[in-house]
C-alpha cells in the first residue's frame, strides 16, 4: 500500500471514530505534538510533513455539560464530549486530533510538488480525505483544510497534464539540444581562430552530447556524422595554424638572440638610471618579438633575464647601501635630539638656549640626509626645539616693553644673521636650507618692525 492510500484509509477509520473519555496518556505524544515541535521554515524533500500548530480555543468550546464543540461557517457542530479533565484540556486533545489531520494535507501538499508523476493518486487520496472533513472529530478551522484540499484535487489535473506534456516533449528538446551543439561546432570548425578555448569548448560539447538521451537510433547517428565532420575540420585548420606558428617562432629566436647580446653588454653598467630605462625598453621589444621555439626560448630567456638580474641587484645594492647611510644619519640626528633637547631650555637661561640651538642647527646639517620615510618626523622634531627659543623670545620682548627699541636691534640682528646663513646655504648648493634660513630672517623682520613700531606709537 503506498502512502497516499495509507493516508486515505487513515482518514476514512478517523471520521467514524468516536472520542474517548480518558485524556492522552501523559508521555506518548502524538505525530502533531512531534510536528509542532520541527521548524516551520523550508520543508525538505526528506523531512517530515509539518503543519502549523491549531489554536482550538479559537476554533472550538466546551460546554457545561462537558460537549466539545467547533465552530464552522453553518454553526457549533459537536465533535465530542470530555468528562476526564477540564475544558482546555479537551480543547487540547481535540486540537491535536485536528494537528494530524492538517498534517496529512501537508504531506498531499508536498507529494504533488516532489512527485508529480503521482498526481492520480494523490488525487484519489485528496478526494477521499475532503469527504470525512465535515464530520470530523476535531477543532481547528475545518473550512481552511477543505478548501487546500480542493486546491490539491484542482491543481493535481493540472500537473497530469504537464508531467504528460513533459515527457512528450523530452524527445524534441533532446533533438533540438544536439541540433543546437552540431551547429555550434559546425561554426567553431568552419571560423574559429581561439585554438585553444575553441578546442577546449569542442571537449565540452562532446561531454554534453555523451549526457543527452531518449533519442532514436538514426536520427542521433545523423546528428553525430555533423558534429563529427565539423571537429575535423577544426583540427585541419588549427595544423596549418600551428606549422606557420611555427615559422615565426625561428623569426622571432633570432630576433631574441639580437635583444640577449645587447643586455649582455649593459648587465655592468652603473648609470642606473638610463641604464634601467634601456632594460625596459628591451623588455618591449621582447614581448614584441613573439615566442621562439620553447628549447630555445627559455634558453635565450635565461640569458636575458641573467643580465637583467645582474644590472637590478646592483642598483638595488647600491641603494640599499645608501639607504643604510642615511639610516646611520637618522641615528645621528636622534642623538643630537636627545643630547639637545634639556640643553636648548629657556627656562634656564635663553642665550644659552640660543646658543645650544646654533650648535644643534649646525651638528644638524652636518650629520647629512635621513631616510625620506622620517624626514617629515625630523624636520618636525627640531621645528619644536626652534619653537621653544622663539616663543621664550617673544615672552620677554611683551615683558620688557621698556627696552623694545633696543630689542628691536637685536631683532635686526637675527634678521641679519639669519640672511648671512640662507647667502651661505645658497653658495653651498643647498637650497631648502637657504629658503628655511631666509623664511626666519622674513620673520625676525617682521618682529623687528612690530617692535620699532611699538617705541614710534609710544
């Protein structure tokens, strides 16, 4: 008996069944209680059915008497009577008995979808169940059950139909999807020039074709003669391709061997950078030249790139010895910050600050360039330390307004000696300092002015 008729003949012995007295046995619960407690998400081909647990308060009463009774859209029919416990509690056992039979709708619902090739059956299944729904002995909402049932009656026809319109039509879409892969190669045979991902699509096809089935003997033999006739005609193609392939591979392995002599003869050069330039440029042309026989080619290749590696390895050498000069500088500068920086203290005298600030800004330049990664980070370090002089200045020239005229001597003096040094770092070639130097001079002036100003305003 398959299950579809165990579903019918289940529903047929529940209408004429009578409720008990007794409640459930505590402990044993029943194929809705098991239900109510799986997840209401996506049912599985393999899961079990599962309906949405019944509110039977809503759906049904017990009356004074200990009558069950559920509501329908006609009027309270009573399905039962329950003298063993209270009222939620019948309402309960009632409510599960309506749980099982909504479940065997689910299951109807979910064998029409997986197996549709059954659709009669569950038909016939769905048919004798919506027959014992008005006499059920059960609370839930009945009408709702009927009217799924009848949908799964309507639309089982309508899945008959197409499982036949199906299976009628497997022969044609199988004859239409070799039509379509002979044609397909019959073009790749005839134009294609892609020999490698054309070649590689030929292989698919034929894996495809080895998968379609239900077809008659003489019509697939045809179909094969065409697919077969158009791979052959590809394959002669890509030969006449590939011989005159290789004719321009023994061009282009002479040309290589053009391109090894000339990086030979530049792998010691220590100009680097029109050296590198000149490398680049055999580099295009390299890739210009095409490829050489593959014995040859990777032969003549590791001779190139054997000078390349012999030119870049010692630039890079070169740099990395620089770059450790400079990071030898950077230490430098980091011992002079920390042997300078309680020693430039205005707090303990200005011109002492002022001079230990001259002798850090001349051991400064002295210890050379650091890494351009820290540059930002030492420039601003020793700016602080300048900071620090400048603002203790400015402290004093607003705390000794008497003395600004003489001040502003003073001030010009700095003016003076700041353009003496910027006149020097411009001799010595070294122009960021001499922009720095006349940068401070501009401002020392600007201060000398403010103080002149401040005695001629007095």
């Amino acid at each position: 008996m398959s299950d579809v008729d165990k579903i019918s003949e289940a529903s047929k012995v529940r209408a004429n069944s009578r409720p008990k007295p007794a409640a459930p046995k505590p402990g044993v619960p029943s194929p809705a209680a098991v239900a109510s407690k799986s997840s209401a998400g996506h049912v599985h081909p393999h899961a079990a059915p599962t309906a949405p647990k019944s509110d039977p308060k809503k759906w049904g009463h017990v009356d004074d008497d200990g009558a069950v009774w559920v509501r329908t859209s006609a009027g309270d029919r009573q399905v039962g009577s329950w003298q063993a416990g209270n009222a939620d509690e019948a309402l309960d056992h009632f409510g599960r008995r309506f749980d099982d039979l909504a479940t065997e709708v689910v299951l109807l619902e979910q064998r029409l979808e997986t197996h549709p090739s059954d659709a009669r059956k569950t038909r016939s299944a769905a048919k004798a169940l919506v027959e014992t729904v008005p006499e059920a002995k059960v609370v839930g909402d009945l009408e709702g059950l009927e009217t799924r049932l009848h949908a799964i009656i309507e639309f089982s026809s309508q899945v008959e139909e197409q499982v036949r319109k199906d299976k009628a039509a497997h022969r044609e879409t199988a004859i239409a999807r070799k039509e379509e892969l002979a044609s397909e190669a019959e073009q790749i045979g005839e134009s294609s020039t892609q020999w490698k991902v054309a070649g590689d699509r030929l292989k698919v096809i034929l894996d495809e074709w080895k998968t379609i089935r239900g077809i008659d003997r003489k019509t697939d033999d045809e179909l094969w003669k065409r697919f077969s006739k158009a791979r052959e005609a590809f394959n002669r193609r890509r030969g006449s391709h590939f011989a005159e392939l290789d004719r321009n591979r023994a061009t282009a392995r002479n040309t290589k061997e053009e391109l090894v002599v000339r990086a030979e003869k530049m792998a010691n050069n220590t100009d680097w950078n029109d050296t590198a330039r000149a490398f680049r440029q055999l580099m295009d042309e390299w890739k210009a030249a095409g490829r050489a026989p593959r014995e040859a080619d990777n032969q003549l290749w590791g001779r190139f790139k054997k000078a390349q590696d012999t030119f870049f390895d010692a630039r890079h050498a070169a740099a990395a010895e620089r770059d450790a000069e400079f990071e030898s500088n950077a230490k430098a500068k980091e011992a002079l910050l920390a042997e300078y920086d309680s020693k430039i203290d205005p707090a303990q005298g200005l011109d002492s600050a002022k001079r230990a600030l001259r002798e850090l800004q001349e051991r400064w330049e002295a210890a050379g360039k650091v890494p351009r990664s820290r540059i930002s980070e030492f420039e601003g370090r020793i700016r602080e330390l300048e900071k620090r002089v400048d603002a203790e200045e400015q402290s004093q020239w607003r705390r000794n307004d008497p003395e600004v005229k003489a001040r502003a001597g003073q001030f010009w003096d700095r003016v003076t000696a700041f353009e003496d040094q910027a006149a020097k770092a411009e001799a010595a070639g070294k122009r960021k300092d001499a922009d720095k130097f006349r940068a401070q001079a501009e401002q020392w002036r600007e201060w000398a002015q403010a103080a002149e100003t401040a005695v001629e305003d007095r």
